[in-house]
C-alpha cells in the first residue's frame, strides 16, 4: 500500500502541487454544455452514521462539485449508496453496472465524519475517473487508478488521513 501511495504522490506533482489552485484539465465532453453537473444519490441504508442522510447528501453534493471542478468533468452520476460490512482492511468499493453504479462503504471505516467524506470522496472519485479515461487503461493500471482517485478527492483525502497537504504526506511516506 505504501508503494501505491508513494506512486500517487510522486506523480500528483505533474498534475498539481497546490492543491487549492490548479486543476488537470481532462474533460468529459458529454455534458459540456450544462451549466453544471449533477449528482442524483439514492442512500439504501435507513442510518448513516455519523451523519443524518440530509446532511450526507448535502456534503456528497458538496464532494461532487469539488471533484467535478478538480477533474473538468460535465457529466450528471447516478448512483446507488450501501452502507455494510466489508471484507478486512476494504474501506469502500465502487460496482458498475450498465445504468447504475453502487459505492459500497464499510460499515467499520466511516464512525468519523471526516472518514466518510474522504472514503466517499476517494470512491466518487474512481467514478469520475473511469468515465474520463479508456476504461481498458483504468481496469489494468491498479496505483494509477487508486492513486488518482485519492488525488481526486483533495481536501477530504488529506483530512481523512490526517495531513495538511500533499507535499508533508509525502514527506511522511517516504520518510517512513
């Protein structure tokens, strides 16, 4: 795991070294012309600690904007949210299907708030990347696909992992 993130790390510099101000510049090109995207989210469980569904669905809006500025994709996601227990050491994990896609969360990794936007955050942002990318490049290219996925979802990754910014969890993983 540290291999992937050391792999991530290194090369989020070609993309980005301020996080706040620049952004890669892949798009979509779908849904250009929309003002801006949307995200339709269908929340299964009836509970979602640590947060109610209303304040969960407005903070996913919120991770999807972001995201959707980060990464230049125009495109509307539909998707499903399930909340349940996962095998060990699985966060969260992401099912496509033809019309519809589940992010699953484990049910263990999400007790604090900013757990669940970071692995949220991380899991929206598999999403948005194998729909900018061939998807024969995105199933072959496991770091690059977790790696960018953990990039993608900036400021809730950080904060889930307790750093300040990308340049000291660099320096904290290869000092380690």
């Amino acid at each position: 795991m540290r291999f992937v993130l050391l792999v991530f790390f290194v090369s989020s510099f070609v993309f980005c070294q301020d996080q706040n101000e620049k952004f890669v510049s892949l798009s979509s090109g779908k849904n250009s012309n929309s003002q801006t995207p949307k995200l339709e989210i269908k929340i299964i469980n009836d509970e979602l600690p640590p947060i109610s569904k209303n304040d969960f669905l407005t903070l996913s809006k919120e991770i999807f904007q972001y995201e959707c500025k980060r990464m230049n994709f125009n495109d509307d996601i539909h998707l499903t949210l399930e909340i349940k227990d996962l095998e060990k050491d699985i966060r969260g994990n992401v099912k496509r299907d033809t019309n519809f896609t589940t992010i699953y969360l484990s049910k263990d990794s999400i007790k604090a708030k900013d757990h669940l936007s970071g692995i949220f955050a991380h899991e929206l942002g598999h999403i948005i990347y194998s729909r900018l990318i061939d998807s024969s490049f995105y199933s072959g290219n496991m770091y690059w696909a977790e790696g960018f996925a953990s990039w993608a979802a900036g400021k809730y990754y950080l904060q889930w992992q307790g750093y300040q910014n990308y340049d000291s969890a660099l320096k904290e993983i290869v000092s380690s």
